[in-house]
C-alpha cells in the first residue's frame, strides 16, 4: 500500500496547525476515554486497579497518530501490529463490525504473551479512515506456570496461548469458537472472559467517538490531519534531538540473571547523536538468554523511544512521527533482540535495564536530564490457588520500587519507573478480591542511594494464604547488581524475595522462582530495590537529613555510614 510523503515540510498541509492541533487532543481524549472504559470495567485487579493497560489510535495506514499516557512498554505492540493486520488481510478484507486479537511477540509484534491486544477499524461512508486500539495485560495466558511470567521457561511455547493476528469479530459477530478455544487455555477462565469483554467493549465507545469525529471534521480533514499531526511530531523530535551535544557517549550494565543458568548479562549500547539524528548501537550486548527475559526488537524500539521522549521533551506526543530520526541496531540473536522461539515473558526486566543504559550514557552530556538508577524491575509475583469456598484464583501483580535522584530533587519512594508505568494495588482491593492477606506492607528503611539527593525507597510487602495451600512464582531484578548512583551518589539496596515459615524461619528464594508450592502458614515477602543517589552526599541539606531520620525512612546508623554526619 502506497503511503504519501511525510517528509517535515515536504507535505502541503490542507489542514493548518491549529485546527491540527485541536485534532490532536480530540484524538487523545478518545485514547483516554478508551483507557478509562476499560479500567472500570475490567473484572481483574491487574487492569482495574494496577491500570495495565494501553490504548491507541490509527490512521487508515496503520500508523500509530495518538497513545493514552499509559504503559510506555505497550507502545512496542502498538507500532507495528495495524500494518501487520493490513498486510495479512488488505483493506479489502477488513469489514466495518470487525476486530483483531494478537499477543505473539513474533508474528503479531507483541511484546509478550500476558499483553493481549485487540484492534478494529474505523468506517465511514464505506471508507477505512482509522483503527483503535487497546492492549491489556491478562493475569494468566496458559503455559507452564500460573501468571504466564514465572521463571525457568525456556522457550514461548511454555510461556501459554500464542495468538496471531486473527478475527475476533467479523460483521459485528463474535467468533465464539475462536473465543472458547482461547478461554479453554487459560486459568481462571470467568475473570480472563471480563477482561476481554471490557476491550471489546472499549474498542465499541472507541469506534463510536471516532465516527462521531469524522462526522464533525469530514474524512479528507482526518485523514490530512493524521498526517500533520505525525508530521509536527517528527519535526518536534528532530528540534528536541538537536538540542543534544553532537558526540558518542557509550555505557553498559548488568541484568542479573536468567532465572535458570546465565548470570550478569550485560547490555552495551553505544549512541551516536549528530545534528538532529540518533542512533543507538547494541554491539557488544550479550545473546539472548535460554530463560524468558528476553527483549524482541519491538520492545527494544519502545524502551529507546522512551528514552528520547524523556531527554528532548517529556511532554512530546508519541506516535509514529517519532520514528523518523532515530536509528537502531541490534545483533540478531542478542538479549535485547532476540529470535524465535526465545521466551520473553519477563521481557520487561530487560528493558528496565535498557533505559539504564540509556540514561548512564547521557550522565555527562546532559547531566541535569538524567536520574540515577531507579529499581530498575517489575518485580512481580504470582500466585494461584484454591479457596476456601472452592474457587480458584490466579492473583499475578508487580510491585514499584525506588525511582533515581535527580539533579535537583530526591528519588520517589515506592513506585514503578520507565518501562511500566503501573500502579501498586491497594491492600483493600486485594483482600477483598482475593483469599491473600497483607501482613506488612512498607518502605524499606535505608534502601536509598546517599547524595546530594537521596535515591528513592523500595517497598517490603507480606503475603499470606488464608485457609489453603497456593502456588508462588516471582520475577525479581536488581536483586544482585544494585541500582547505582550518579556524580558522587551511594547505590540503592538491592531486593530479595523470602520464604518465612510459620515457625519464623527465613529462607532467601532464588531471584526467579517458578510455581513454588507453598503451606497455608507460609508468607512470603518481596523486597524490591532502591534506587541510586545524584550527587556527593557531603552536599545534602541538614535539614534533609533531620527530616530523612524524622520520618523513620533513613536510620542513625545509615546516616553516620554513608554521609559521616
């Protein structure tokens, strides 16, 4: 399919950048609404609560024109998939009522199996004009492991369902048989069959919005106003891009493990900035890994994009305009570019580790951009089981951590950074959900990197089975390799999760435990690292220090050792 010139300044606008702008927002207030629609109605607390979830809007190419401020990681899906639905199908066989399901990382562009998205065009007049958009992450999709994440998989076929791009909707009507077979595969098939009603049902308010922009605007006026909007957004990134000192700045670090036999794989990357261009090089990166945090190239895409969204301009609208001006290249077969059939379900660990590298290259070009090292994960943990009434359950969330220090502001305590994006759930929306109780839920005192300003602090929380025996699988990263500091900053504590018996006896549990079988006296906790600090500690205010030990968040000890004061 032919597309026209979208060369910045190369295209005559019909449209000008006002009403293109106006556009724009009315746009993501779509994508928003979208996002909002299948939060509430959601039926897991992986989606309702922890808000993992995207949603995006098309123009009638495939090109991605507008994303809701979401998961920055699910952008990697969002890139490619429409064009693959059009290039499978052709404009002549995709039908106004219709909708596509995907989540394969390798014929669908998907990031990882749990992601599922679903896509449907925009008709009017019996003309294709757009596509929506939704991905969200199902708490289980089948495979070795409940949660579909644990550790010790080796290969996609053990990490649950694989779905091409496919017809989930043809004409309006659902593919029933296609949808049983999808749900026959998973656990917990009763919350797995609400989570994709609230997309579809998303994907509907989304066409409905879309057609209703359409009737406002007229069709050419959308179509030309897609490709501004790409077009200001390319320009824009090429502005941001140059704004950056000329030179090549280079940087690796470590992904602890794979969950199975690898140790310290190290990610290199080498970026060359030159007038308003990019390009970032991951020669020297270590081949993937035979355990499942393996990154394909659509996640790597979405981990540089981010960062050259938050180091020209965070405020820049990501959609494919961003493209243009950004190179990269990455060994085939490496960790951060991996091959079929390479497991991926813990992709995310690795593209943390990406934005780390990333950032630590760009410390001394532009240090008042950059952050420490934050908890550099998404620890998560897994658990499933029986309850007492005899329902089964597959609980899966992850959890924040320290985020870095800035170069004039303490880290943030407790949260997710880069790459997710999610929430941490509340213990009510737990608890109420689930037969799990919360014995503690914390910060974790002192896991904050010294400096100037202090990094942020990981969390501890308590896990419990109430009246019955479950399954624990868990996905831990910086739980070795410690999140570092920047200019003269201390490092963040590192995470650990633990197995405590009911006699009080501590067990430290590998950093990728797999469907561990655990007593009904069992808890277990996940630490999740710190983060790193900015700048020479002998330069922190006293009245940070006061207030740092006053609030039980840093101890006396700790204050002696790391600032000598």
């Amino acid at each position: 399919m032919g597309q026209p010139d979208h060369q910045a300044g190369g295209l005559e606008m019909a449209i000008n950048p006002i009403d293109a702008e106006l556009l724009r927002n009315h746009m993501a207030s779509i994508a928003d609404e979208m996002y909002v629609a299948l939060m509430k109605s959601a039926y897991s607390t992986n989606i309702k609560e922890r808000k993992d979830h995207s949603t995006a809007l098309f123009d009638h190419t495939g090109r991605v024109v507008v994303q809701g401020e979401s998961m920055p990681l699910h952008l990697a899906s969002m890139l490619g998939l429409v064009e693959i639905i059009l290039e499978k199908y052709g404009v002549d066989g995709i039908c106004d009522g219709d909708m596509f399901l995907s989540n394969d990382p390798y014929v669908g562009r998907g990031s990882h199996l749990p992601d599922v998205a679903i896509a449907a065009p925009v008709f009017s007049s019996g003309k294709l004009l757009m596509f929506v958009c939704n991905i969200a992450h199902h708490a289980d999709m089948g495979g070795m492991a409940p949660g579909s994440m644990a550790g010790g998989m080796t290969e996609i076929y053990q990490e649950g369902l694989r779905i091409p791009p496919i017809k989930l909707f043809e004409n309006h009507e659902l593919k029933q048989d296609l949808m049983d077979m999808i749900l026959l595969n998973v656990r917990v098939p009763e919350e797995r069959i609400g989570d994709y009603n609230a997309q579809i049902a998303s994907n509907q308010l989304g066409i409905r919005r879309c057609k209703a922009l359409i009737e406002k605007w007229g069709g050419d006026t959308i179509t030309e106003g897609c490709d501004a909007i790409i077009a200001a957004v390319k320009k824009r990134t090429r502005a941001g891009i140059s704004g950056l000192p000329d030179g090549v700045y280079e940087f690796e670090d470590i992904v602890d493990d794979d969950g199975l036999l690898r140790m310290d794989i190290r990610i290199r990357v080498r970026i060359t900035v030159a007038d308003d261009e990019i390009e970032f090089d991951f020669a020297g990166t270590d081949p993937q890994v035979e355990g499942n945090n393996n990154v394909t190239m659509a996640g790597l895409q979405a981990s540089c994009l981010y960062c050259v969204k938050v180091l020209i301009d965070p405020e820049c609208p990501q959609n494919h305009g961003m493209l243009d001006p950004i190179t990269i290249k990455a060994p085939e077969g490496s960790v951060v570019n991996a091959v079929f059939p390479a497991a991926s379900a813990a992709r995310a660990q690795t593209a943390q580790r990406i934005v780390d590298c990333v950032l630590g290259a760009f410390a001394d070009a532009c240090p008042e951009r950059v952050i420490a090292a934050g908890n550099g994960a998404n620890t998560s943990a897994a658990f499933f089981g029986q309850s007492q009434t005899g329902k089964y359950y597959v609980y899966l969330e992850t959890l924040g951590g320290g985020a870095g220090a800035r170069a004039y502001k303490d880290g943030t305590d407790g949260v997710q950074v880069h790459m997710t994006n999610t929430s941490n759930l509340p213990i009510e929306a737990l608890e109420t959900e689930y037969p799990l109780m919360i014995e503690r839920y914390e910060f974790v005192q002192d896991s904050g990197g010294s400096g100037k300003y202090r990094g942020g602090l990981g969390i501890r929380r308590d896990y419990r089975p109430i009246g019955h025996t479950m399954t624990f699988s868990g996905q831990g990263e910086r739980f070795r390799n410690q999140p570092w500091g920047i200019f003269g900053g201390g490092a963040g504590a590192a995470g650990k999760f633990t197995l405590i018996h009911d006699n009080g006896e501590e067990k430290r549990l590998a950093n990728k435990p797999a469907a561990l079988k655990l007593d009904e006296n069992a808890i277990i906790s996940v630490v999740t690292a710190g983060a790193g600090g900015y700048g020479d500690p002998a330069e922190r205010a006293e009245a940070s220090l006061r207030e740092d030990v006053e609030s039980g968040k840093f101890s006396s000890d700790f204050m002696t050792r790391s600032y000598h004061r």
